[in-house]
C-alpha cells in the first residue's frame, strides 16, 4: 500500500444469504436467517426475543412487521419444541445434523462468542438449521480471564462449555443429541486429531506461509503484543511463542475432548443383530439363533436388536421382519450407536 509492504491481512465477506453464500430463498416468505445477539445494540438493525434469549433478524435484512412476526412466532415454535418436545418432534423442526456438527465445532475451540454473538442459524424447508461458521477471534485460549467471567471457562483448554449456551442448552440435555454429536466426532476424528499433532494442520499451515510471516514481522514491522484487542489474551512477544501457545492448546483440547466423549468406543448399527454392517434377514436369523440360545452367539444381539416393548423374545425378529417386509416401520434402525453411554 503505498509502495510500503504493510503485512499480510484476511478479507471477509459477510454472512448473507444468496446462492454461494447462505442459500436460503427470502422471496417465498418462508425462508430466513437470524444471529444470536445477547447484548450489542447497533442502529438499524432489528432484534427480537424468544424465550428470553435475543436475536438479530439478519435475511430479510430490513423485515417488515409481518415478516418480523413470521420470523419470531417460527422461532418460538422451533426452540419450544426443543425445550419439551420428542426427538420425533425435535427432528421434524430442527436439521440435527448441522447442529451436531456446529455444537462440535465451538466445544472443540470454545468459542468465547458463542453465548454472546455471531452465532448463526437459518431457516430453510421447515426446518431450523445451524451455521454458518463466523467470528473465531475469541476461541482456542484467546480470551482475556480479567475482562468477562465467561472467558475463564474458555481459556481452559478441559471441560464442556458450548452446551449450555444459547439455544443449545435445551438440545444438550438430549442423551440421543449427545451420542449424535458422538457419531460426528467418530466421522470426522481422523481430521480433528491431526490438527494439532506434529505434521498436521497447524505446522502445514504454517510452513506454507513461512515467508509472509517473516515478512509481517520483519518488513512490515509487526509487533506481536504491541496491540491487541483488549478481551483478547495478551499476546507473548513473538510469533513463535504464540503459534506454540495455539497448538498446545488445540493439542490439550483435543486429547480432553477424545477422553470426554469417546468417539472410537465400540459402536454398532441399530438393528444389525449380526454386526456385518448390513441390515437383511440374516439378522432376523441372528436374533433367533440367541434366543434358541446357541452358544456362539453373545448378548450383544439384544443390545443391537432392542426394539420390542417388553421382554425380548421372538416379537424382536417379528418386528424386523415386518421392517424388512415394508409392513411396520422401526424407528432409526441403521443409525450408528455406542455400547456403553457417557
């Protein structure tokens, strides 16, 4: 700028909707996106409060008065639901999924925002989904402990924090929500565990823009904590010692997280009563030949095939028989469960 090297900088585009962005349809009246906001107070910009938690109405940008009220009587439906409902129930308003996955993201870096701003969820096809990403300045041990008493519980790099923030606090007290954020840790484990180590994420990172940062620090005359922002964490004097503080941190974080949750415990298919991944009539097969009591069979069968009220007994292979026939339907057969619960 200027003839003067002023240092590598990063360029955001907002959180909006639109096709290559978040592609929600706000022309059928249907369709929005909201922004958790606790406190900050900003002209022209609509709030609005559910349950005495508050938000932002982002898309429609400028929502009129029915518009406004759509938005916040669907709101009330969704998180109510969440608060008393089923998981039948909660599943037919909310996109679990993308709150799986979202929940994981901010516990992993304990995002100090996440009970405060930034925090995005859209509506779309009926149902309420979370995301997308945004404003990850304050996570990852980056918060001042002296400013906000918030920022103790994340600088810690051990503990649960993101479960009892905004509209997540109901969702969490959920053991099916909680093994489903499980699954997601499993499905994902693999990249999550190399982020940190040795080799992995961070250290390509940071070897790839090894020559922009010499430059930042040296050219352009950076100073690691000359400023900062205040409710950051004070900076350490070089880059070197921050990168270290970050990678130990994600390290500490990733190994408390794999302890907590346990994504790599033994798990099993509901349903798959002879554990070969695939759910046919072999497994009604499997579920007689334990109940007929052959001895290579174990008790883990029933622990698969539990789907009978009752005593198990023969109306557990009648049931999945029926399944297999089209004639009755058992719920989230198939879906990835652990033998043992948190």
């Amino acid at each position: 700028m200027d003839d003067s090297f002023r240092g590598c900088y990063l360029l955001f585009e907002p959180v909006q909707e639109g096709k290559d962005r978040v592609d929600i349809n706000i022309e059928n009246g249907k369709d929005f996106l909201v922004e958790y906001e606790a406190a900050r107070e900003e002209e022209n910009v609509t709030y609005f409060t559910v349950d005495k938690l508050r938000f932002i109405a982002s898309e429609p940008e400028e929502p009129d008065e029915e518009e406004l009220s759509y938005i916040q009587r669907t709101m009330q439906r969704v998180i109510g639901t969440m608060k008393t409902g089923s998981r039948e129930e909660i599943e037919a308003v909310v996109d679990v999924d993308s709150f799986a996955k979202f929940y994981l993201l901010n516990e992993y870096m304990k995002t100090y925002d996440f009970d405060m701003s930034s925090v995005f969820f859209y509506y779309k096809d009926g149902k309420l989904c979370a995301g997308p990403p945004w404003d990850y300045d304050l996570s990852a041990g980056n918060a001042a402990p002296d400013t906000y008493y918030r920022a103790k519980a994340t600088l810690s790099p051990e503990s649960t924090f993101a479960d009892s923030r905004n509209i997540y606090g109901a969702l969490c007290q959920n053991a099916w929500f909680m093994e489903r954020v499980r699954v997601v840790y499993r499905e994902h484990y693999a990249f999550m565990a190399q982020i940190a180590a040795d080799g992995g994420l961070l250290d390509t990172l940071r070897a790839q823009y090894t020559d922009e940062i010499n430059r930042n620090y040296g050219e352009a005359g950076w100073n690691a904590n000359k400023w900062w922002i205040t409710i950051q964490r004070k900076p350490d004097a070089t880059y070197e010692t921050n990168f270290t503080y970050l990678k130990d941190w994600c390290a500490a974080r990733q190994t408390w997280m794999e302890e907590h949750y346990r994504p790599n415990a033994p798990a099993y298919r509901y349903g798959d009563a002879d554990d070969d991944g695939v759910i046919n009539v072999n497994d009604v097969t499997a579920i007689q030949r334990m109940l007929a009591e052959y001895e290579d069979m174990d008790d883990s069968v029933r622990t698969r095939t539990n789907f009978s009220e009752g005593r198990y007994s023969v109306n557990n292979a009648t049931a999945l028989q029926s399944h297999l026939a089209e004639m009755k339907e058992i719920p989230y057969l198939g879906e990835t469960r652990f033998y043992e619960t948190l």
